[in-house]
C-alpha cells in the first residue's frame, strides 16, 4: 500500500489511542486477527464526541 502512497495503522481497543501507525517495511507475526486502516496522508479527521 506505501507503493500507492497510503498510510497503514493499526486499529486497536484502546480508547486513548485507537489509531497506531504502522510503519514501512515492518511485519508482525501474530497468533490472532487484527484490523488495519489504509489512509492517504492527511485524510483522518479527528471525530469528537
């Protein structure tokens, strides 16, 4: 995806950061599914409650 230039995070349960970027190049190797989100630079908007 950091080919067609957008941006991976990492979707978490933790309410303080729900957002971790991922960086390029780095792989995890893990026994459980996670979710991801794909983003081009500058396009999360930051949603208050």
């Amino acid at each position: 995806m950091d080919y067609l230039k957008y941006e991976t995070y990492l979707i978490t349960s933790d309410e303080i950061n729900q957002l971790v970027k991922l960086p390029i190049g780095k792989y995890y190797q893990i026994s459980h599914v996670f979710n991801v989100l794909f983003t081009k630079q500058n396009k999360i908007i930051n949603q208050e409650s």
